[in-house]
C-alpha cells in the first residue's frame, strides 16, 4: 500500500506544478494523465477526492502521501463456513501446544466430508483466526506468564524515598563449582539485602545452605552498620517467612499461625513487612542486581573452569575443569560486590549518573535514621528457638538443659531462646513470646570426668540452697503465727443445744426372735475362736531362760 501511494503522488505532485504555473486543472489533469499513460477519470478522483475520501487538490503538499493511500474495501460479503468447523478449529488452534493454522487446517478438511460442514479457504480462516482478541490467542497458546509479560506494567518510581527508608532481599545460587567449608564441592548461596532507593547492596553474607539464620545474621549486619529500615520487601519462602524473623507480622499469611508464636525479628525492631509475587522478578530490584553479578562474578576471568552455566543447556566447553577455594570465593564475592556499588554512570532515576554507593551516601547524610540499642543486637547475632520451660525450672536445647533463676519462676510456659549455635556452651538469653526479655540461663550439662565443672555446679546449687532458704525466711515469719495459734479460752460454759421439736428413734432391721438368737450365737462362737487364737499364740513363744546359781 506504501508503494501504491508513492506511485500515485509522482502525477499529483506535476498537477500541481502545471497549476502552480498557470495552467488550469482540467488541462493540467488531461496533460498528466497523457504523460503518464493513466485515466484522466483517475487522476480526477485522485485530485478532487471520491465520496467520503477526500482528495489533494486543498491539502498541503506534505499530506498527499496519507491522503493517496488506497483503501481498498470488500464486497462485504463474507465467505460460509458451518458453524461446527469453525468451532472445531478454532479449539484445534487455540491449545498450549501451539499447533500450526495448516495443521488444524488440514485435520478439519479431513473430517469435515463426513458431517456435511462447509469449510472455507485457508486464508479466509487465517483471517478469522487473526481477528480473535490477541489477548484470547496468547493466553490460550502461550500461557498465563506470557499474557501478564505482554499486558502494561505498572512503572515505579523511588523518588519519594530516601536511603534505608526502604530495603529488599533475596538469595541467589551461584553459577560456579567451589570447594565448601564442609569439604564437598557443591554451590553456594548468597543473601543479600539492597537499599531500594539507591541500589546500594547494604550488607551479604555467602554459606552452603541458605536458613533463616544466615538471613538473620545478614539483616543484622544492615541494622549495625547503617541503622534500622522502615519497610522490608521479601520473598514469601521459608527462609525469608520464618516465625522467628517475621512472627506477629499482620500479613504474614505462611505456616500455621498459633498463639504461642514468638514476635519475629522484624516486628520487635518495627519494620514492616511485605511480601512480593513468588517468581516475579520485577517485584524485587535485587534480581536485576543479581544479573549484573552474575557477570561481574560467576564469569570473572578469576573464575574461569568453575563456572557452570545457569541452565544444564548453557554449560561451558571447559565445564568441571576447576573448583574454587574458599577464600578465592568469598574474595571475589567482596570484590565483585565492592565494584557492583562504585560503578559510575549509573542510569537509573535516583542514581542520574552517579554510583550507587554515591547516590545512598548524599540520601544518608540528609535523612534521619532509626539506630538499635545494644541490647537489641542480641535479636539478630542469635539462632532463636521456641521452647517449653520445664517443670524443674529449665529449658532443654540440643540435649543440652539450661538453667536461670529468673527462667525457674516460667515453669510450664512457652518461651523463646536465642543462642549462638556456635557456641552451645555459651549462656542463653530468654525472652517471652511477646519478645520482653527475661534473663540468661547458662548450661547444666558437664562431661562426667570434668571434676572443675562439678564443682562450680554443687558450689552454685548450695547458693542457691541459701538463697532460697533466705528468702523463706524473709517472707514468712513464724512470730506472726502467734495470733492465730493462740487456743481459744474457755470464759464461759458451752451452751446447751436447742430442744428439738420432736425425736424419733431410729431402730435397725427388723428381725424375729430367732434371727435375734442365732446373732447373738454367733458373736459368742466369734469372742470364743478369738479367745483360742491368742492363747495358741502365746503357747507357741519360747520361754526364758532362767539363770541358776
């Protein structure tokens, strides 16, 4: 069509130069119309317009190319089709397997003979085909993802933020074969939490697993180092979801929810929580920050032989060839990391130029930042675990059973105990499941032979003896017994009962004479066998001997 009204505007444009210089139009268009070898009734409609399409001969020279695109139309008429066919191949196309327009094409032209249905030509399928709702063809055909990728997104912007007022994370498998601390060769994983309005990546840490301790450990390298955020954008998983991180969060929707449930992490510090679309990167900034490590680290020329591919497709020629150590690892991570922040000329909408660790540093300077008290740093540098007093007084972690004074007076109640895992020989800290803090508990449990232990226990079980007894001692007073020990006098005589309106006697079971008799015969029988018994008893004892002079 492009090409048809480029062909046309060539005579139009020398119509107008004819009228231009002083010919008239009808000898204008008799003259063209000769030179180009075309209809002059041609030229005419194409000059003056036909019905509702206008013409060029008012039109400013720039438009006659829109204005001399042809517009075809049809006759209007639209080829039969039976309306089963059209059901038939209609559902034929529109299957996740994307089969072919031919291929259904010809299915139904085979099966069409034998009901009778009238099938049109291919091309005029194709039509109908083509003027379904796209939306129909590709969620039929390409899924429930494909739709949502092609429908508009929504752009947001992170001009109204400012540094630490908003942070996200994720962890990440690395692409590469490395040497892991337990001596296996495996990949290890990464958390990472990122500042949202300047990109930043604020703290991370790398280990074999990824556990909601490591997610723990990490988020408190982000309070101790630049403060506490105000929201936190997370991945519904179990890591991210656990009870002791996110606990008492009012949209925490994972897990059974019970009363006895601790206050999590993040509430206790007041940060709230929100959760993202499960497999929806977009919902995240730290994916798109992972892509760019990806390249940054697990391609780096240092990782060359250990890198695996991110798919069993995608593997390098030289797959397997190489296993990094540890610290090789960790120190790519950190310079990896390190360059990931610092890289200027950065495009996004709060960076304009600048890197990212330039943007979060002039957002941090300007903005006020909520800090954590010390004794809060025991919530996040801790493995927390919800466990039963016992009835004793003490908890019991790992097999190992740890006692506190102030723990002893919870006895049957649910607490929550944060320890070092590290460390189990190290006193734990208690807190109630509302999160207030009741006091350390240290461990009870000693090796048999350790002779030092054992007696730092009996030393500090007597003091405890004494505690206990001056504390007895301290709340109840024997001297104040004295009042309600003392027996009453007797000052004056007891008072003789009231007289009672009337008095019956009560008699026993009424019996005749002869049941009379034969009770009263056989309680004689009975003093009489009693009688014999005790007197064959003290028959049978050895007599004394007498001493003879």
């Amino acid at each position: 069509m492009k090409a048809e009204a480029r062909a046309r505007l060539a005579p139009m444009q020398a119509v107008r130069r004819l009228i231009d210089g002083g010919t008239r139009a009808r000898q204008a268009l008799r003259v063209v119309a000769e030179r180009h070898g075309l209809p002059e009734a041609t030229l005419r409609r194409w000059w003056y317009g036909a019905g509702r399409f206008p013409g060029v001969a008012h039109a400013d020279p720039a438009d006659y190319l829109p204005l001399l695109t042809p517009r075809h139309q049809g006759s209007g008429h639209e080829a039969e089709m039976s309306p089963e066919a059209w059901e038939v191949i209609k559902s034929d196309y529109l299957r996740p397997e994307q089969p072919s327009l031919a291929a259904c094409y010809r299915r139904l032209r085979e099966v069409a003979p034998n009901h009778g249905w009238v099938v049109p030509s291919y091309a005029t399928i194709a039509r109908r085909i083509e003027a379904l709702p796209w939306q129909v063809r590709v969620l039929a055909r390409e899924g429930k993802e494909a739709l949502a990728r092609r429908l508009p997104h929504i752009t947001r912007t992170k001009d109204h933020l400012h540094a630490l007022q908003a942070v996200n994370a994720d962890g990440h498998v690395f692409d590469l074969r490395v040497q892991l601390p337990s001596g296996t060769v495996g990949r290890p994983v990464l958390v990472a939490w990122q500042d949202i309005y300047s990109g930043k990546i604020l703290a991370w840490r790398v280990a074999e697993t990824l556990s909601s301790h490591l997610v723990q450990t990490t988020f408190g390298d982000v309070v101790e180092r630049y403060g506490i955020p105000e929201h936190a954008y997370l991945d519904n998983g179990r890591e991210f979801a656990a009870k002791l991180l996110t606990g008492g969060s009012r949209t925490r929707y994972r897990f059974r929810i019970r009363e006895e449930d601790p206050l999590g992490l993040f509430p206790q510090l007041g940060v709230e929580v929100h959760w993202t679309t499960p497999y929806h990167g977009q919902a995240k900034p730290i994916e798109r920050a992972f892509r760019d490590l990806c390249e940054g680290i697990s391609k780096h020329p240092a990782a060359a032989g250990a890198y695996t591919g991110n798919s069993p497709l995608a593997k390098p020629a030289n797959y397997g060839s190489r296993a990094l150590r540890w610290d090789e690892f960790v120190a790519l991570v950190e310079a990896g990391i390190a360059e990931h922040n610092a890289r200027p000329d950065r495009r996004t909408a709060t960076a304009r130029g600048r890197s990212f660790d330039a943007t979060f540093a002039e957002s941090y300077a300007a903005s006020v930042i909520r800090r954590a008290s010390a004794e809060q740093r025991r919530l996040w540098l801790l493995a927390a675990e919800g466990l039963k007093v016992r009835r004793e007084g003490y908890v019991v972690l790992a097999g190992n059973a740890y006692f506190g004074e102030a723990v002893s007076a919870l006895a049957g109640q649910h607490v929550v105990v944060r320890f070092d895992p590290d460390r189990l020989d190290q006193p734990v800290h208690v807190y109630t499941p509302e999160g207030a803090y009741v006091g350390a508990a240290e461990r009870t449990t000693a090796r048999f032979d350790d002779i030092d232990t054992a007696r730092e226990h009996a030393r500090a079980h007597r003091a405890r003896q004494r505690a206990a007894r001056d504390l007895h001692a301290a709340t109840v007073r024997m001297e104040a017994l004295a009042e309600v020990a003392r027996l009453p006098a007797a000052d004056s005589p007891q008072a003789e009962p009231p007289a009672p309106a009337a008095v019956q006697l009560v008699h026993g079971p009424r019996r005749g004479r002869k049941a009379a008799a034969a009770a009263a015969l056989d309680m004689a029988e009975y003093v009489a066998a009693a009688d014999r018994a005790v007197l064959a008893a003290l028959a049978a004892r050895p007599r004394p001997l007498k001493a003879i002079d």
